[in-house]
RNA sequence: GGGGACGUAGUUCAGUUGGUUAGAACGCUGCCCUGUCACGGCAGAGGCCGCGGGUUCGAGUCCCGUCGUCCCCGCCA
C-alpha cells in the first residue's frame, strides 16, 4: 500500500506497513521514507505534534519494519516531490510501532550503485526488496499468467508430468536422483517432458501446455541455468504453421502483459539462409547481414591475399562505428574465433590502399556508409583436407565454418561497439525493439566427427519432411558415411528467435514406428538399443498414435528480454552461479555417510 | 577441458617507477538542525589490500600457485 497513496486520498486515515528505506532527521522534524512492493511513501514525524512518536521515530534505522499510522495529507505546494508517484502527499504520523529491527545489511535496496554479485547472491533477500528485482518477478509472474490464460482459452489443458523419471544418453548431461528403494539405480530429473507430451498426445489430451521446470547438467552462460523454465506445448493434428500460430499468440499476450504491443506474424527463414546470411541458427536480425564479397576481387587479388576464391568472402558491416585507432584494430583480432581455417582481415583500409577497385566494390556492394566498419572474413587459400563435405547439403562444412567465425565476430564486434551504434537500445517502437523470427527446416542429421556417426541435429523424435522421406530411405544403408544423403535429410523443425536469442524450439514428430525405427538405425542404433533406451515409448507409437507436434519456449529467456535484463540471474529469484552454486543456501554440499549407505553409494575420491 | 577480466573499509572505487602512517565517496556511530526527499553541519569508528609462497633492505604494487565471482570457446538431443 506504500506505493498506492494518491492526492484522492487525502484527509484518509490509513496504517502502512513496510520497511524503512530512508530517514531525514531534521531535529524535532523527521522525515520516514517507507517501502513496500508497490512503492515509497514519505511519512512525517513532528515533535511538535507529538513528542513521543518522535522519539520513537529517531530509533529507527533502516530496513526496520515498522506500521505507520496516521492520516493523508496533501503537501504544500512547495514540498511536492514531482519524481515520485506518492509525491503529491504524505503520511503524518498519529503513531509509529516498530514490527521487527533489522541488523545493518551488507548492502541496501536504496543504494544507486550496485554491490557486487557475490555479496548479492548470498544475501538474495536484500536483493530481491530492490524495485529493479520486483520489478523482473513482478513481470515474471504477468507473462507467466498471461501465457496461462491465452492457452487455457485455446483449449489447452495444463497437465504435470513427473521430475524423476528416466535418465536417457542422448543430448545434455542429466541430474541423478538415486533410489533408496532399489539401490544403485537412479531416476533423472527431465532436461524436457519431451515423451511425456508425446504420450500425452497418445492418450487422447489433444492439446497439452505446461510452464515446467527442466534441468541441464551443463556449464552455464549468462543466458542458461542448470534448472530453468519452459513453456512447454503439445498439439494433435497440426502443420507447423498451426503451432506458430499458438506460438505468436502467446507470446503477443505476454508482451501485452509486460506493456509491449507485438504483431505477428514473425517473418520465416530456412536454416540455410540464416547460416549464409548471419553465420548463426538464431540470427539477431537488428544488425546487418552479411555480404559475400568475393566477387568484388580479382582472381591476382585473391591469390596475394592466400584467399581461397571458392569459399565465401565475408564482409561483416557493424553500422556508426567511426574511425578506429591502431589499438582499436589491433583488438579486433583476438575477438575472432576461426573455426576450419577461416582468416580474418580487420584493416579494411590496407585492403583499400592496395585493392582500391575491389574495396570500391566492397562498400557499393555492402551499402556501407560513413564511419561503418568492415571486417573481411574469408578462407584460408590452404585450406586442408575436406574430411567431411556432404555434396548433398547446401551449406558444406568449409562454408559452415567461414560463415560461423564470421557470425560470433560480428555479434563480437556489435556488443563492443553498443554504444556507438545504438542498435541495441530501445527505441520505443516495439516493431524495432523485438525481432522476431521463425527459423526453419533445420538439417535431420548431423555428423559427429569425434563419434564417426550421425547426431539428431533437434531429437530424434523428430519428424523429416515429406519430401525427404527418400534420401532418409537411401541414407539408412550407409549410416557410417559423412557423404550420405542423410546429410541433406531436412526435419520439420523450427526455432523462434527473438533479437539473436534462441527463445524456443521445436517439431512436428514421427507418429509412426516404422519412420522411427528407420531414425534410430541413422543414428547407429540397433533395434535392440532402440528397444533398452525407448522401448516402452516405440510400443505406445504402435498403439494408435495421431499425428502430432509442439514446441518449449524459456520461459526465463523471454523475462530477461522484456526486462532488459544482462543475465537470466536478474529475473530467477534463486539463481546459481557460473559453477552452478547457490551461493545463500550453499549448496550443493558433501552429505552424511549414513545417507550414502541408505542409497547403496560410495564416494570414489577425486585423485 | 581451454581462454580472458576482476578481487583494497560494510558498499562502490582510487592507490603513480616497489619506498615512511593505504585514501575518497556513500553507508555506519554520536551530537546539532522544523520541510527534507541524493537533506545539511560538526566529530568519530572502521583495513588479514582474497589466501599461500617467492623475489627484495622494503610488496597493495613484481613473480608463482591457489580460491572465489563474471564473460567467452568447447559443451547445451
């Protein structure tokens, strides 16, 4: 209620209860700034008035909670605060009780300048009564309801499925749960409900949603936590285009709620062209695309600059930059991570200087204007053996490569340079602000060159396309050869991609055993291990399954954006570490031996 | 597993070429102050310079190791 006071509600008695965020000690004047979730009001204690509450009021420190009593009052005119929303009035005190002291914190929640991290982790309660951490759970929970409420009114039925479940091999590292019934076996905590909601499709609940937690046994980043939130969605009988739909729809309830009017529909691009066009599966379509420049050079040029002239030449535009200083250049190169032999070429103007007619064509081709920087990123003339180059797919690996150095330098090269540009900062204009984008027909398959074998690019519940359906036939009897067709095999998967944050993904599934059967035998899966691993999911296949597909999206992902959050730490109210610790409860922690024996577990000492 | 940044008062930071007693602001404590809202004034307390070792006549500063936090690569079906 501390925040809710009005000039309408002047002459009102009312009792506020909250904690002191500040207290002005003019002498027998004093004045108490009191807050609660909603806000600040300012309460004052007169001497004059009443010297007993006065006296009271001088013990108090801040973060006490405290009930103020007393009745509304319109300011004067001259001591109007027109930066705050309670500005207008004041709370003067009949009487003041004191609810609970509080020791000195670490930190405050008024402080401007903000502690660091650490010292917030540990003390997450202070940090939580911070309006900027309010702020984000506050918004949390609206997109959260919203979400909830949209998909209840499009017929879905939020259903829960269990944490300890099944460990399977494939994709992340799981977190073990073992089982003190039946010692030395474990459960797993799900990285996704994925065969829960499949099953669920199977057992009649047409349209299934849940916002569940999963968890990832992997290193963290900013943007991923070892347990995070998904908005997890299932549906029976639908084209991909139909779960975009629910997908747009949702997400615009969920801007709405946060105060942000989109408009769908997100524009769609093939997995190939984002990858030709950005260097990345998620591109963030605020900055400019690539441009394949090779053409701009002579073959003579190309040679002198050890350029391979079949590969792409990529130039990566970052806009306003200005003119950069010898140290500023020489900073650009360490930025780069080249991946298969890519090479990049930061001073643009040497090149200038020594190939005036190629650079001409550069900047026509490019667009560039005044102050823009251009980075070169090309292949290495001596580029070394092609040991995987399937000459089915659009993208070979060689490409790939060149394509995807050039795409984190030129997310690199945007974040450094933020300031200057000021893409990132928003406009106002959400059209501008959000960018949305559906990525899809993703590879079926990938080659793992440490494991000589094919990987499921999304999962392998994954169906291929229609028209595919032949090259997976033909691939199936050489699943040892990186040059298969299963190379060119396309799933029918898709990725939501909101400002080069990879907000969601998911598929239309196989509904069929055999087609099933056939992406395990890709996979270098006896029928025998399909069985072991997926038995009692292959079986229900069989039991009338109807056509079926979903998606998940981060729940917490979307917050951080709306939020303008730096970290998925801003807007989960406990988070963990870099190295997955949860720095107030201090876990994880040894446990008691007598635990351990109960669970028929010995701990083998790190040596 | 690899690379990088950081670690000095409760907090945010400064600390020059290695040189006497390690500073500032905010916060904290006490006193004064009737219209402040980043209130103001006076006085004061507060330091294992992350930890361990080394170089040196002398280390917050240089070297090695270690711990912690953050960012990135790998990893994340």
């Amino acid at each position: 209620m501390c925040g809710r006071l009005r000039s309408s509600d002047a002459g009102k008695k009312a009792v506020i209860m909250g904690w002191v965020n500040k207290r002005r000690d003019h002498g027998s004047l004093l004045f108490i700034d009191l807050r609660d979730r909603s806000g600040v009001t300012q309460v004052v204690v007169n001497a004059d008035r009443n010297a007993a509450i006065h006296e009271k009021a001088e013990t108090l420190r801040n973060e006490y909670v405290i009930a103020a009593i007393g009745s509304v009052k319109l300011r004067d005119a001259n001591t109007v605060n027109p930066n705050m929303p309670t500005g207008e009035v004041e709370l003067v005190a009949d009487d003041i009780r004191i609810l609970n002291e509080s020791k000195l914190p670490p930190f405050l929640p008024s402080d401007t300048a903000l502690t660091n991290e650490e010292t917030r982790l540990k003390y997450r309660y202070i940090d939580l009564r911070r309006d900027a951490m309010q702020f984000n759970i506050e918004t949390r929970h609206n997109v959260a309801k919203a979400i909830r409420d949209y998909l209840s009114s499009q017929g879905f039925f939020e259903i829960e499925t269990p944490f300890m479940t099944r460990s399977t091999p494939e994709g992340a590292r799981d977190y073990l749960v073992p089982s003190r019934v039946q010692p030395g076996t474990f459960y797993a905590l799900p990285q996704s409900p994925q065969m829960f909601k499949q099953i669920l499709m199977i057992s009649g609940f047409d349209r299934y949603f849940q916002i569940v937690r999963c968890f990832r046994d992997e290193d963290l980043r900013a943007d991923r936590q070892p347990e995070f939130t998904q908005i997890d969605l299932e549906m029976s009988y639908p084209q991909a285009e139909r779960v975009w739909e629910v997908v747009e729809g949702f997400l615009k309830a969920a801007f709405h709620a946060a105060g942000v009017e989109i408009e769908p529909s997100f524009p769609r691009m093939d997995y190939d062209e984002a990858i030709r066009l950005y260097g990345i599966d998620k591109p963030d379509l605020r900055l400019p695309a690539f441009t394949d420049v090779r053409d701009c050079f002579t073959a003579e040029n190309l040679q002198e600059l050890a350029i391979n002239g079949n590969l792409p030449v990529i130039a990566i535009r970052t806009p306003k930059v200005g003119e950069l200083s010898r140290k500023e250049r020489d900073d650009i190169k360490p930025m780069f991570h080249s991946k298969g032999g890519a090479r990049v070429y930061e001073d643009f103007k040497r090149i200038g200087n020594k190939y005036p007619d190629a650079a001409a064509a550069i900047a026509k081709k490019t667009g560039v204007e005044e102050g823009d920087l251009i980075v070169l990123v090309a292949g290495s003339a001596q580029a070394g053996p092609q040991t995987a180059m399937p000459a089915h797919r659009k993208v070979t690996p060689a490409e790939l490569a060149i394509y995807a150095s050039a795409g984190l330098l030129r997310l690199a090269l945007a974040q450094k340079y933020a300031d200057r540009h000021g893409i990132f900062k928003k406009t106002g204009d959400a059209a501008k602000d959000f960018r949305f984008l559906w990525v899809t027909n993703f590879p079926m398959f990938e080659w793992d060159e440490g494991e000589k074998q094919w990987m499921a690019a999304h999962h392998p519940f994954t169906s291929p396309h229609e028209q595919d359906m032949g090259l997976l036939e033909q691939g199936v009897e050489s699943v040892n050869d990186p040059q298969s067709t299963l190379s060119a095999v396309r799933a029918l998967a898709y990725d939501v991609v909101l400002n080069g944050t990879e907000l969601g993904s998911g598929s239309i599934r196989i509904h069929r055993q055999d087609i099933q059967a056939k992406i395990f035998k890709a996979l270098g899966m006896t029928d025998e291990e399909a069985r072991k691993r997926f038995g009692f999911f292959l079986e229900a296949l069989e039991y009338g399954t109807p056509p079926h597909g979903g998606i998940a999206l981060g729940l917490d992902r979307i917050v951080m954006i709306l939020t303008g959050a730096e970290s998925l730490r801003e807007v989960i109210p406990f988070p963990k570490t870099a190295r997955a610790v949860d720095l107030m409860v201090d876990a994880p922690t040894p446990v008691d031996e007598r635990q351990l024996r109960d669970l028929g577990i010995s701990i083998r000492k790190p040596s």
